[in-house]
C-alpha cells in the first residue's frame, strides 16, 4: 500500500491515540495536578511504543522526580545509523478553564482542527511518532531509540540531567527534537534557531510601609513608580529591547514572516502596531526580547490612597543565538540597578537561564529531511527560528558534537500552545507522520 494512503487510514487512530492522551492532565506540578496522571502518561507512551516494536523499553527517575520513558527498536545492519525521536508527555496547566471554548482535557473537533490540552505540545507529536512507525510496520532500516521526557514544561530540567549522567545511552547519529512546528498549516519547515533565556525576578523597596498619600505624597518616594520608571528603561518608544550591553540590531538571514501573518496569528487589534524597526524575523528570532511577566502590587479593587513601600516584577529576557546568556543576565542586572531613581534599593533574584542554540544544516540527516518534506508537502522545506527556549538542545549539541540535531512537530502558529484553546491540525499529524516514515526509510549517514 502507498505510505501516505497508509497513514490516511490510521488517522482515526491517531485521533482515537490523541483522545486518550489528552483525557491524562500530566501537568508535572504536584501542586496542581496528582502525580499519578504523570505516571498515567509515562505509561500509556510505553504500552503503545513497545506495538510498534521497541524494546528494553522503561521508565527512568531523573533528577527534578520526572519520569523519562526510554527505549531502543534496533535493526540486524551492522552499519545501519541510529536516529534518535523526542517528544515530552506533561503538559501547560490549563490556565483559565472558563477561557475554554471546549473542555481542556477533553479532545474536541472543532473546524477542521481537534482542540485540547497537550493536543499540540507535545502530545500531537507523539502520535505522530507512533503514526508513522505504524505506517512502516517492519520497514525501518535505522536503528532508533526514544526518549520521552516528563517536565519539560516546568524546565526543571530532569533530562538534561539525565542525557549528561547517561550519554552513551541516547547517543545517536541524528535526534529528531520534535517540539516545535511549521511556519503555517501545509508549510513545512524545520527550525534552526532557538532563543534562549533569562528570568530574573526584581524588587524595589523605597519605604518601611505604606504612607498615606495625602499626607506624604510628592516627597516621598513610591516604589511601584520607582519600578514602573525602571521597567520603562528596557525598552525604547519603538519598542526596541535597549538593554546597555546587548546588540539590538541583528538581522535574520532565513526564511521571512509576513507581517500581515504575524498580526493574525498573533490576535493583534487593528489598532496596535508591531514593536521595534526590524522585521518581523528579526524582532522574534534574531534579537533580545524583554517580556514583564508579572508585577506584584495593590490591584485596582481594593487599593487604598497609600504609597507603596515595595514592588517587585518578574521580567523574562530572550537571547538571540550568538550572544551568551550568562552575559545577557548580567547586562540586565546591571541596568535595573543603573534605572533606579530616588535612591529607591533594588534587588534582582536570578530565577532561570538557558542559552540560546544554533543547529548545524546541510548534514545527510538535513539532507534526508528536505527530500522527506518535499515528499510529503508537495513544496520545498524552508528553515525558522524559534523565540522559544529548549536547553536539551544544548545539551544534545554538547554531549553529542557530531550529532544532527532536527527540530520540526505539529506546533505551527494557530496551535496556540501554552494558551488556552490549544488545537492541532490534523493534517500537519498526517502529513509530518508521512514525512518521518520517509526520513526513516531513506536516511544514510
């Protein structure tokens, strides 16, 4: 049988394998959700890999708690080269349920697309990995190995641990990272760049306690405007990122992104303007990216007429491949103290940092990929960067330099992953299923 036909027929399995996937809330934060639905979803991955011929196939306890499902399927060619498939099985917390136009844990057809919690990131890519491994039955002549990871949401980083305390065991000639997505439904892409990242949280205190506003203000300092005066130095009226230290101006060589696509996949109102004087390429892949994402102070319902002795905020910066991470946080430190007005204290907490990565192209492993796209998409695969942040892929680009490191999924814009009303198109499962079974049936080293 033809393989695309093939995997036409198994999509009401996919979808039948994503149901039951998506019904398991695996949001790695006992806090929120048992531990037992992560168990759930480490488990349900073993059962369906070991049908499709993997063995030694278990779970493994990394660092943070997380489980790890490992295994091998391997072929008697003595020269054969191993590819390596990723996918991680928790999930982002639903967020607000009422935001939900269909239950989160539920998957829901909806226009063409089947919407659900972990239906994209990164469920819909582990269906896609059992779809195509389905559709070529025996005919797999690489060696491959599976690592499905269990936090790789909360980036706790239990499988980064984990690759460094065990690297002969998931060493491979080429990992497929499957995490990230096409540049739009039905254009195929593979992603070379990924941002990577610095979260800091910063706290200013200018009083021992409140103040009434009447009485003491216009003489007494206010935190929260001290901080408001800060934050306002991170960016310029153009909304460039103006971080002293930090090149602003870096353009992006790849593949474009229209801006009229941006606004839409972005929900942008009519009204607001794009940031920064680059390209839409370059304000997302190329250059730092300053986000606040959160301020703790008195909400409007409720506040009194007092100055505020203490803010604080918590302040997410991107680094764009070519400028070190450890360097960016230091550049931030240094500004929100150099921004702070009236003598206000400020402290900044260090809370997360990862460093951007780069992936080598035109290796056989690229090579094969392009072929299997442009098979499978009828167009010609083209290359993205990544705003996001995976650290594994430093990781794997470290602990295995001659590796190719492939980043490719379901995940494309409209998926709105990490949102509510996360949805997968069920073409992109199809066609990037048919895509892998081609990269397995034809990559040589």
């Amino acid at each position: 049988m033809d393989l695309r036909a093939h995997i036409d027929e198994l999509m009401p399995r996919a979808r039948a394998d994503l149901a039951d996937l998506v019904a398991i809330r695996s949001v790695a934060d006992p806090r929120q959700f048992p531990p037992a639905e992560c168990e759930r979803a480490a488990t349900w991955v073993v059962n369906n890999f070991a049908q499709v011929g993997f063995t030694d196939l278990g779970l493994h306890l990394t660092a943070d708690g997380s489980q790890a499902v490992f295994g091998v399927r391997r072929v008697a060619a003595p020269d054969a080269p191993t590819v390596l498939l990723y996918a991680h099985y928790d999930v982002q917390p639903p967020l607000d349920d009422k935001a939900w136009r269909t239950p989160p844990f539920q998957l829901t057809p909806v226009g063409g697309r089947w919407y659900g919690r972990g239906a994209a990131d990164c469920k819909g890519n582990i269906v896609m990995h059992l779809t195509a491994l389905r559709a070529l039955g025996d005919d797999v002549p690489v060696n491959l190995k599976l690592i499905v990871e269990g936090s790789e949401e909360q980036g706790t980083g239990g499988l980064e641990d984990f690759v460094t305390r065990n690297p002969d065991l998931l060493r491979a000639d080429a990992i497929l990272v499957c995490d990230t997505g096409n540049a739009a439904v039905g254009a195929p892409a593979a992603t070379v760049s990924l941002r990577g990242l610095v979260n800091v949280v910063v706290t200013v205190t200018a009083l021992g306690g409140e103040l009434h506003s009447g009485m003491f203000g216009g003489a007494a300092p206010d935190a929260l405007a001290a901080l408001i005066q800060i934050l306002a130095s991170l960016r310029d009226r153009a909304g460039n990122t103006t971080i002293a230290g930090l090149e602003n101006e870096q353009t992006w060589l790849g593949a474009p992104y229209p801006p009229a696509q941006f606004r839409a996949d972005a929900g942008l109102i009519d009204e607001a303007g794009l940031l920064g004087d680059g390209s839409v390429s370059d304000m997302i892949w190329a250059r730092p990216a300053v986000t606040v994402l959160g301020i703790d102070c008195p909400p409007v319902v409720g506040s009194a007429a007092a100055i505020q002795p203490q803010a604080r905020a918590r302040l997410n910066l991107r680094v764009p491949p070519g400028t070190d991470a450890v360097k960016a946080q230091d550049a931030l430190t240094a500004q929100l103290h150099a921004a702070a007005p009236w003598g206000v204290r400020v402290s900044v907490r260090p809370e997360a940092l990862g460093q951007p990565f780069s992936a080598r192209t035109g290796g056989p492993a690229y090579q094969a990929l392009s072929a299997a796209m442009r098979e499978a998409y009828g167009r010609e695969m083209t290359t993205l960067g990544q705003g996001g942040s995976i650290p594994l892929c430093n990781v794997f680009a470290e602990t295995y330099p001659s590796a190719e490191i492939i980043l490719m999924g379901v995940e494309e814009p409209l998926a709105a992953i990490h949102a509510p009303n996360e949805s997968v198109d069920p073409t992109e499962i199809a066609r990037l299923a048919h895509a892998e079974a081609l990269f397995l049936q034809h990559y040589q080293r």
